[in-house]
C-alpha cells in the first residue's frame, strides 16, 4: 500500500480533462516510489491495457536519459511519466517533440518575444540565461516497449520546480520564472499540451514542429563537441566538434564541421554540451 500524496493533485479534475483524448486514462499520484519510469515499463510488460498518468512526490531511483540518474527532491520537482499505446508514422523526433510542448506550456510566448525556457538538444529544458548559456530545468526520458502488437511509449518527464541541489551541475527551477509555481500546478499547465502534442505527432511526426524547436534551440550558432554518451554522463570518446546548425525535419541534431560539412547527430546517440570558449590573455 502507497503512502498518501501530501500535496493536492487534483487528479480527478485531471484525469476528466485527459480522459476525452485517452480512453480508460487512470491519474494515480504516490508519495514516493522508486521511479515512474520503471513502474510504467512493468506494467506495460505485464500487459497494462488502459494508458496511465502516474505521478511520485519522491522518486528514490529516478533515472535519466543514456543510463544517468535523475535526482529529485520531495515536493520540489515534478515527477511523472505518462504511459500510452503511440504508432507514429516515423518515431524520430518524438523526445524533441515532447521536450518543446512541455516548453512551450510552461513559457508560452508572444511572436517575436524571447522565450525564457530553451531547448538543449535533444530534449533537455533549459532556463535562458543569456545566448547559449542557460542552466537544467528539466529533462525527459522516453522508453518504449511491444505488448502484442501494439507499442506502449512512457515518457516519463522530470522538473525542478523549487530549487533542487544537484552535485556538479547549476541547475534552475520553475519558480524563477514562475515565483508562486508548485508541482501540482506545473502538471496541470503541462499534461493537457503534453497530450495533444503525442497525438499531434502519431500523424505528422516531428517535421512541422522545425520552426518552433528552433525558436527554443539554445545551441543554434554554438560551438558544441558531440560525444558518445555514457553511464557516467561522460563524453567517452568524442567524435566531432563545431557549430550546432539546428535541427533537421527528424530532430537531428546538424553540426557545421570546420571542413563545413554537416554532419546530422541523431537522437538518444550522443550527448552534446556547450564548449566552453578557450580562455585568452591574463585572468
Ligand atoms: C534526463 O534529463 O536525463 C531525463 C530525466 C527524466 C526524469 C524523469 S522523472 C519521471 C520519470 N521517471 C524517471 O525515473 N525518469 C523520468
């Protein structure tokens, strides 16, 4: 038996605001558990039959993208994953996709205004803190698994909402932008825009989202170095430096070579980080 939630969730006026979209949708919100991620995938596996928004104050193993970890703290990050049966045309460019409804929900923006909340490639949030420079707001993780013949995606979506401590990264919370934001009130500006964005995709794919990612896309014009990532979050053996030149109609990532060639970096492959510009003259 779950402990009880500690805040109000509403998820019964959540669960009537999603059901028209997802038939049979269950909201469950659980004080603590390992993570929603995980929790989702097993019951998938275990042949879950109705899609699921499931939502922990605390994770205890809460996990990132390339095999990191996601640390979080109670009450002060949101974290869910929502789990549902998606047959897109061309998957490519769905973590993109979802990174920029979850953005574009929590920092919507006037044509022409500068948004505050960036997208670092693939999928991470980002807080603008001046060109190409920004600190983690939020990240997320999508996994997928074949029950019969159907695929189950569960994205699994991870945010500071206050200010969340985490070693060796500057990390930014919601309640820079947004001073009296609370978790509950983070779900409920995303879930409905997180939605409508997957079932957006199913038929037209990430192609007629290009303009507006690159609107959010903090490494447009950046040096970056691409890596292989891994378990450690490392850049193990990295592959190609130069300049990010946006992302293609597939979310991949194109790098200018020094050559000027550009390579496309395709998403869940790599990792990629701003490069810091070699100091000059005397500190
Ligand atoms: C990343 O930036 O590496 C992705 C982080 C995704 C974290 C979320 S929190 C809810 C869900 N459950 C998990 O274990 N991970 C995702």
């Amino acid at each position: 038996m779950n402990e009880p939630a500690h805040l109000h969730w509403g998820a019964d006026a959540l669960q009537q605001t999603l059901e028209p979209l997802l038939p049979g949708l269950t909201v469950e919100v659980v004080a603590s558990l390992d993570s929603t991620n995980t929790r989702l995938l097993e019951r998938a596996r275990a042949g879950a039959h109705a899609p699921c928004l499931l939502v922990a104050e605390q994770q205890t193993r809460g996990r990132g993208r390339l095999g990191r970890g996601w640390a979080s703290n109670a009450l002060d990050s949101l974290t869910f994953s929502l789990a549902l049966p998606l047959a897109p045309a061309d998957w490519s460019g769905l973590s993109l996709a979802v990174g920029l409804a979850l953005a574009e929900a929590l920092d919507p923006v006037a044509a022409g205004a500068a948004p505050r909340i960036g997208l670092k490639w693939p999928n991470d949030l980002w807080l603008i803190d001046g060109p190409g420079a920004g600190r983690k707001l939020g990240g997320v993780l999508i996994e997928t698994v074949s029950v019969g013949a159907q695929r189950w995606c569960v994205i699994g979506v991870g945010l500071n909402v206050r200010p969340v401590a985490v070693e060796g990264l500057a990390t930014a919370c919601l309640q820079e932008l947004q001073p009296q934001a609370l978790p509950p009130q983070a779900l409920v500006a995303v879930a409905l825009p997180l939605v409508r964005a997957l079932q957006a995709f199913e038929p037209l794919g990430f192609a007629p989202l290009v303009p507006a990612y690159a609107r959010r896309d903090l490494l447009l014009g950046q040096p970056v170095s691409t890596g292989a990532g891994g378990a450690s979050g490392g850049m193990a053996g990295c592959v190609e430096d130069g300049i990010a030149d946006g992302v293609d109609g597939r979310g991949a990532l194109r790098l200018r070579r020094v050559d000027g060639n550009v390579s496309s970096i395709v998403s869940g492959e790599v990792s990629v980080r701003l490069r810091r510009p070699a100091a000059s003259g005397a500190a």
